[in-house]
C-alpha cells in the first residue's frame, strides 16, 4: 500500500520554521514553558556599560627635577624640519646653512621637568613650559649623524627614556637607555643602519645619544666631526632638502 505523505503540509511547516530569520529562540522556550506551568529562563538583555573618566593629573603637586631643551619628540614618520637641531646653531650640520627662523623656537623650547608618575609624559595646557613625567634629574639629546631632523632633546628619565613618534625613535631611546649608570657622557650605535630621509631616500647613518646633568645642559653641541665628514653632511642635507622642496 502507498504510505500517504502530505507534502504540501511539510512545505508549510519548512515554511514556518524559516520565515522569521530574526526569530529569538530563548523567547519562544519561555513561552513555551509558560504555556505549560514551567518557570521561565531569564531572557537575555544588553550587557549595561559604565564610563569612567580617567583621574585627573595632579599637576599641583609636582616638583621641578630638572631643566632641558625639549623638542623633536612629537615628530612623527620622517621628519620634515630639522628645528631642533638648527636652533642650536648649526651643531650637527656646521656647515650647512642655518635657518633662522629655528631661532624663534629656542623659548618654546625651555621645559621644567617635573616629576609625575606617568607613562613616557603628559603636558599641561594650562602650563606650557612645563613637562611631566618619571623623571631622574638631568638632560638628554639624541641624535643621527647624517641629517639633523631626527633630532630629539628631552628631560632624562633613565630608567625609561622618552620615547619620540619618529622612526628613529624607539633606537635613540634605547642608545640612551645603554647609559644609565654615566651622569655625564655620550654614547653612539656600534654599527651604521638605514634610516629613511625621504620616501625615496635611506642611507647609513649612526645613531648618538648624550646624558648631562645641569640646567639647560643639553644644548652643547656632539663633538666636531672631521672636515671631510662634515662636508659630506652638508652635501647630503642639502640634497635631501632639495628633493624635499620638489
């Protein structure tokens, strides 16, 4: 005998099942429950979230460590301008020319290292010539022998050294950090490597870094280079600014 199957009455019950593709599962099993007498499942809800603000800095209540030139730290990718370095008449490049409109940013500049226990710095709107940060007492500069635009100058913290946003960045933080026990002297990478001056330009270049202690110590200039290697610095600079200006 022929078994009698309903096959209109399967379509509709696959119908059924499938129209509603946003159906909530947990909510048709309390009804269902309901239905029977069963208590029912909590339904799930959003999870309810709480902002927090983060604490403000205690800037009222820091003292001053120390007091640096600071600048270059907040230069980011390939640096455009090399005012940190020129504004301190021409230390790294000393035969290219100057520009002096570096000069003006001297005054900015002039920081107060106060101590403040936060990650790398913070800095105060209301107090501009101020930087904040674990700071230990003394300066610092950084730098690349081959152009100066990669430039850092910053209050020391040698446990953790500032860390810049430029590419050269985290390499001149960690030559200073090789100097943590030396309150005043220099250190420089053993090895040249490439650094970029250009989307189309890297060359070799050694990296250097400095730790004094004194107010304002950290705009001495490196030790004069051999006139030969100070001519090709000038060479190169000018090249780069060159295809920098096109």
């Amino acid at each position: 005998e022929k078994s009698n199957v309903d096959i209109s009455a399967i379509l509709g019950i696959l119908a059924n099942l499938t129209y509603d593709y946003e159906w909530n599962l947990t909510e048709e099993f309390n009804r269902t429950l309901i239905e029977s007498g069963v208590p029912k499942c909590p339904t799930p809800t959003e999870p309810t979230t709480t902002s927090t603000t983060p604490l403000p800095y205690d800037f009222a209540n820091t003292s001053v460590i120390s007091k640096c030139f600071v600048c270059g730290l907040k230069t980011t990718d390939i640096p455009r301008t090399a005012h940190c370095a020129d504004a301190f008449s021409g230390d790294f490049l000393p035969l290219a020319p100057v520009d002096a409109r570096a000069k003006g940013h001297i005054a900015s500049f002039r920081k107060y290292c106060r101590h403040l226990d936060v990650h790398n710095f913070v800095e105060n709107p209301l107090e501009p010539h101020s930087i904040y940060g674990r700071f230990t007492g003394g300066c610092a500069v950084r730098w690349a022998d081959l152009s100066g635009v990669y430039t850092q100058r910053t209050c020391r913290a040698k446990h953790r050294p500032l860390l810049g946003k430029h590419f050269g960045s985290k390499r001149l933080a960690k030559l200073e950090l090789a100097l943590i026990n030396v309150k005043n002297g220099c250190i420089a990478s053993p090895m040249a490597t490439l650094l970029p001056l250009s989307r189309g330009i890297s060359l070799y270049a050694r990296f250097h870094a400095c730790v004094c202690t004194g107010n304002w110590c950290n705009r001495a200039p490196p030790a004069v280079a051999p006139p030969l290697h100070r001519a090709l610095q000038a060479l190169l600079s000018h090249l780069v600014i060159r295809r920098l200006g096109t």
